[in-house]
C-alpha cells in the first residue's frame, strides 16, 4: 500500500502525514487525495454548491499589507464607498435570484461613520431581503476585518451572522513578513475568539504561495483551523501585485505559478479531509490563475462559491491582485456563466438557503 493510501485510511491525521499530502506531487497521488476530499464532502455536507452574492462596497482602507491592491498606500486605487442604496439593491437582486445569502466586504476602517453606515445597511438588506420563502431575509456574510468586541456586537445585533478573517497565515514570522509590524497577528486571532465568542460563525484562511511558505506552514494552518474549530474556510493562491512592496517577487511567481495552484487545490483538499463539515469556499483568486480554478476548487472539495454581485462601475477599483476575473461581465452573465460550470462538474446550486455550515448547525444543537 502507496504511503498516501495508508495515510488516507486513516481516522485522524497528525502533523506529518498532513505535510506529506500537502508535498504530493506525482498525478495518482493528488488524484487519490482529490477523490476522498470529494467523497467527505458528498457524504459530510451533500452535493448542493451554496452561493454567496460578493459585493465589495467599499476599497477604501486603513491597513497596509504588503501584498494587497488596495492598502492605504497605493495612492493609484480610485477610493469609493457604494450608496446604501445600491448595496441594498444588490443584496435584493442576489435575493431575488435564490441566492440565500450575501458577502459584505470591503477594506478596512473601524471609525464611527463606517460602523454606523455598515450597521444600517445590514438592517436595511434584512428588512428588504424577507420574503415568504426566506422569512429571515438573506444571510449576511462580513469580511471587515479586525473590529472591536463591541463592533462585533453591534454587527451582529444589526442581523450579519457569518464572519470572514483570514488569518492569512498562522506561522508568526511569515505573518510578519507580509505586514507592517502595526498589524498583528495576535489581534487577529483574539478578534476571530472575539467573533466566536460574539455568536457569529467564524471562517478563516490563508493564501498559499506566499513567499518563503513552507509544506509543513501549511500544515500548521490546517492544524490552526482544526484548532480553533471554525465553520467556514476561505483560500487561495497569492498573486502578485504591480503596485505593492511585494511585486518584487514577480519572477518566483511566474516559476512557481503551477505549483502555487496545485497547492491551494490540496490545501482545499487537505481541509475537507482533516475538518469533514465546514463550509470551503472555492475563491475567485483560484479563476484569476486558471479559467476552469474554481470548478477545479469544487472538484477538490469546496462547497461555496461567491459570484460576483458587486456592481461593474466601481469593480475595478476592488483589485486585491492582477488578473481578477468577470471584471466587466454584467451580474447576469457572471450568473448563467458560473451555472454552466458548476452544472458541467455534476453539482447543483442549493436555492433561497442561507447554507451555514453542517458544523456550525451541530454546534448550535
Ligand atoms: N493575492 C491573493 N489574495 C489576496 N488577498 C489580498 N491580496 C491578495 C493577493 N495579492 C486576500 C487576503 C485577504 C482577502 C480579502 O483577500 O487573503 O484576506
């Protein structure tokens, strides 16, 4: 029996069998590893794709990542927040469609005027959003960043019950490699205990790729998700940025390319082996790398897919890396076109469901 065959059999992965799925790297093995994340994934979560309508209401941010398009100083990003109006109005449109919930992202800030504004619209897309089939409006997603246990609060009050932060890497010292030493890793991981502890479900991820990213860093982060128990999981590769510190890696990314991609496959993978029932996005940076990336993210395991709902005038101003895909595509032509690709892998698009996670549903029993 192959090491691989021997390590999938087994009930609980420690430490170094994951790093050894993580380095599989001949087309059996990654096959072998592909087929049984598939599999917990239908017999764990179902065969149903949860959708979840993405609007980037606003780039403007007071974080500096090294890696990231839109940090505070790339005085090149025309900087936009969308009228509440048009917010509500695209969370309506994904309602209207069946998609049972939305993701609010946007850069960060934490001063009183944002709150108030993001804790209103959040109000408003629930009251709009009811309808007999969804009596509790749509599910709001947020992808804030780090806020205050008393924000936190206050958004959750306001009717969001899911919450984005990835944590981007658990290894301390690669954390610090990709942001300025203000932002901290450990802020990062008290606010995911804050939102938990605030009664939202916490997703969390990292981006694979990174440089200087090691097998067994990657493992660690699995091990970190597992640890902190979350119910949602967000990834994808890193992809360079011209107007960022770090496009000086531009060449190791144009010759680690494939592997970056490969790797944040099994990584989704991995995941769905190690944690069964979470909710695993496949991501919009996975398309930006290949045409077919987030069918292929499916295929390995993800279940959640965000379609691009935010509106076409200011999505080009929402660049977190180059290549982002659907950057012109009208909200209806990003819709019918994910459909077709996930019908053309055998799955189906759960309808006018919120789609929390099997885990999160389990802890709430
Ligand atoms: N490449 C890939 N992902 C990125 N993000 C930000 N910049 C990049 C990049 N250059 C991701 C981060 C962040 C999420 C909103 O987008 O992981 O948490």
């Amino acid at each position: 029996m192959s090491t691989i065959t021997s390590i999938l059999l087994k009930d609980a992965l420690d430490r170094d069998d994951i790093i050894t799925l993580l380095g599989a790297d001949n087309p059996t093995d990654i096959e072998l590893i592909r087929l049984t994340a598939e599999k917990i994934m239908r017999d764990k979560c179902g065969p149903d794709v949860f959708y979840r309508g993405l609007i980037e209401f606003s780039n403007h941010c007071i974080c500096d990542c090294y890696y990231c398009g839109i940090r505070k100083s790339n005085a090149a990003v025309n900087r936009y927040i969308l009228p509440k109006d048009d917010i509500a109005a695209s969370a309506k449109w994904c309602a209207d469609q069946g998609y049972g919930s939305v993701v609010l992202q946007s850069g960060e800030r934490r001063d009183e005027a944002f709150i108030d504004f993001l804790a209103d619209v959040i109000a408003e897309i629930k009251s709009s959003t009811t309808s007999e089939k969804m009596p509790d409006g749509v599910g709001i997603t947020l992808s804030v960043g780090e806020q205050s246990p008393e924000t936190y609060k206050r958004l959750y009050d306001a009717g969001a019950h899911r919450y984005l932060l990835r944590i981007e890497s658990s290894n301390p010292h690669l954390f610090a490699s990709i942001h300025p030493p203000a932002q901290d890793q450990q802020t990062r991981i008290d606010c995911l205990k804050s939102l938990r502890d605030t009664g939202f479900q916490v997703g969390t991820g990292v981006m694979t790729g990174i440089p200087g990213q090691t097998v067994a860093d990657l493992a660690d982060d699995v091990l970190f998700f597992r640890d902190m128990d979350v119910d949602m999981i967000g990834m994808g590769p890193y992809i360079v940025h011209k107007a960022t510190p770090m496009n000086i890696y531009y060449d190791y990314y144009n010759y680690a390319k494939d592997e970056i991609f490969q790797t944040a496959l099994l990584m989704i993978a991995v995941c769905r082996i190690v944690l069964g029932d979470v909710n695993i996005a496949s991501t919009t940076a996975l398309q930006a790398m290949r045409d077919n990336g987030r069918e292929e993210g499916l295929r390995y395991g993800a279940n959640v897919i965000m379609p691009q709902t935010t509106p076409v005038n200011v999505r080009r101003d929402y660049l977190l890396y180059e290549g982002k895909p659907c950057l012109d595509e009208d909200v209806r032509h990003c819709r019918t076109c994910l459909e077709k690709r996930i019908h053309s892998i055998g799955r189906k698009i759960a309808v006018d469901v919120w789609g929390d996670s099997k885990r999160a549903l389990r802890r709430q029993c």
